[in-house]
C-alpha cells in the first residue's frame, strides 16, 4: 500500500521576473510502514512539498494523494490522518512537558480525561516521564524535539512528517530524536523526512529522493546513492603540499582508482579517491606512502559526504543561489500558508 503519491507537483512563488519555482514537476510515492527520506540542501523544495502534502499549500499543479485521500479535494480527512513536526518547536516555554501535551490534547477535542491519559502515555514512550513538570525552557534541545515529536503523535497519525528535525541539535539531541523516530515505524507509522544530512538519512529511511530544483533527480537506498560515488572514500592529508602528485599516484594504485575519479585539493593538502575494498586500499596506502617518502598527517576512511553525492548526480554545487532561493520559498509561503 502506497501511503504518500504525489505526482507532477508544481509551485511558483511570485511573478514575472521574480518568479521562483520551488517546485518543478516531483513525484513522489512512499509505501506504507516506511521511512523516506527527502535530500537536499537549501532551496531545494523539500519544505515546499512537505507543505503541500501536509494541505498547508495548495499546488499550482499535479496531484497528491496522503493516506488515500486528495490533499486539495479532501484536505481535512488528510489532516486528521496526519501529524507534521515543522523546523521550530511549537511549545510553550513556561508550562511543562505534560502541561503542553495536556493543552494540544484538549485543542484535539480529547477531552481532560483522555489528554491526560494520552500525555502520561506519550512522555514514557519518548522517555520524558520523568521530566513532565518541568518547564520546557529548561529542556535541552534534544528534549524539546522529542516533545515537539510526542506532541505531533497526540492522534497517533498515520502518516508523519518530520521537516528537518534535528536542524541545529548537537549529536546527542540528533540520536535521541532518531532514537524516538525508529520507534515510530516500529509501531507501524509512516514517515517523510526532509533532511539535508546524508547521515541521518542512512540512519533512519528505507528509501531516500534527492531533490534539486523542485524535482527529484536521483532515489533509491541511501547506499545505493553512495554506491554511484564508488561507495567508501580515502582521504590523505600530506604534510607538503608538493607532495600531492606523488600521492595522488600512490592512492590511485592502491584505490584502483581511474585519474579522473581521484580529487586533489591544493589548499587542504589532501588527496581523495573513491575504492572498493576498503581495509586493502587502506593498508596498501600506508605501504604505498613509505615507499614514495610521502609524509602524511591523516590517512583516512569516510563514506561520501551531501555534498559529493549531491554534486555527482546534480553536476552542480552547492551555492549561494541556493539558499537565496530557499529564503524567497520561506517568505512566500509563510504568507501563502492555510
């Protein structure tokens, strides 16, 4: 069963010259009970879709379909399907964990009884029993995602979306919402997930959809994206920089890598290759270095970073249109939102 299909969906903010197309024909499905990831960095259109899919938007054109139902003919039996955790917490800082959960039970017509029951329930699923009196200002910031998450799941969705949820949480608060988020799907939840961290893609979704300039240009499991770069990367960093040619030479033997796979950064002084057998490329590396007299201070292994996978299937980088592009979308759609 397909929870999410979406279909040639189109967006414009603006006229005329200041036209900026958010979204240019993405289609989309999602099975249910799974995990997809939507990847991209700013500017991308992946709030744009979430948006729409969530009947926050309305599209200038195409078709979506979220839990069965037409987000444009049928927006609110989609709404009372769904549940979506925006880039801020919508929590108020004064009450406490459970006073908030108490107060979205009660907007939800839950009545007082069943808030509370549902409160007690969802502050020990997301492990905040604990802290359920104590004022959200004084949460941590992995605390008040997992709130924010809890509080989405009041009328335990069918359909979640979590629109770049750990944004600006340090590491421990990224696991701790990921660790909520598996528990989810667990349960039988479907969930769409924006990111712009291959990490957090490849630790939480089934399929991933790399979005560039409102349509999606590349999909399948996060390691077959990685698996288009060559799979894992090995990293040198030599101490003299005239030393990157000598060992660019050494890499490419040991990596059995073609010259134009291999990537040399001046600046950084480092040498970068794509291999496939991981702990022989390293080791013969190694080998391969003392042999030339190539003095290096790293040698490393690491899995293709957003940026590589996005510029290998894109031909693009990153850049400031990008994000002046993502600015405009934010604007416009925070007047335009329903």
């Amino acid at each position: 069963m397909t929870a999410i299909l979406a279909e040639g969906l189109r967006k414009t903010y603006g006229r005329g010259s200041a036209a900026k197309a958010a979204l240019a024909g993405l289609d989309l499905a999602v099975p249910a009970g799974t995990v997809h990831a939507v990847l991209g960095p700013n500017g991308a259109g992946k709030t744009t879709a979430v948006r729409i899919l969530a009947t926050l938007l309305r599209p200038d054109a195409g078709t979506a379909r979220v839990a069965g139902h037409d987000v444009v003919r049928e927006p609110d039996e989609v709404r009372y399907r769904i549940g979506l955790l925006g880039q801020h917490a919508a929590l108020d800082e004064v009450l406490g964990g459970r006073q908030n959960l108490e107060l979205f039970g009660r907007l939800y017509h839950l009545g007082r009884a069943g808030a509370r029951r549902r409160a007690t329930a969802l502050l020990e699923q997301f492990g905040l029993d604990g802290t359920g009196d104590k004022p959200v200002g004084r949460y941590s910031g992995g605390m008040r995602r997992r709130l924010d998450l809890a509080a989405s799941l009041l009328m335990r969705p069918r359909v979640l979306f979590l629109d770049e949820p750990t944004t600006g949480l340090d590491p421990r608060g990224r696991t701790e919402v990921w660790q909520a988020v598996r528990s989810l799907v667990g349960d039988g939840t479907t969930v769409l997930l924006t990111t712009q961290y291959l990490e957090e893609a490849d630790q939480l979704a089934d399929r991933v959809s790399v979005v560039d300039h409102g349509r999606v240009v590349a999909e399948g499991t996060a390691d077959q994206l990685k698996a288009r770069l060559g799979g894992d990367r090995i990293d040198v960093v030599v101490r003299d920089a005239d030393r990157l040619r000598a060992a660019a030479a050494v890499i490419g033997m040991a990596a059995r890598a073609e010259e134009d796979a291999i990537e040399v950064d001046a600046d950084a002084r480092r040498v970068s290759a794509p291999v496939a057998d991981r702990m022989a490329a390293l080791a013969e590396t190694v080998r391969g270095l003392a042999a030339a007299g190539v003095a290096a201070e790293d040698v490393s292994l690491r899995r293709p970073t957003l940026d590589e996978v996005f510029i290998h299937v894109t031909g693009r980088k990153q850049g400031p249109e990008a994000d002046d592009a993502a600015g405009a979308a934010r604007a416009a759609a925070e007047g335009s939102a329903v």
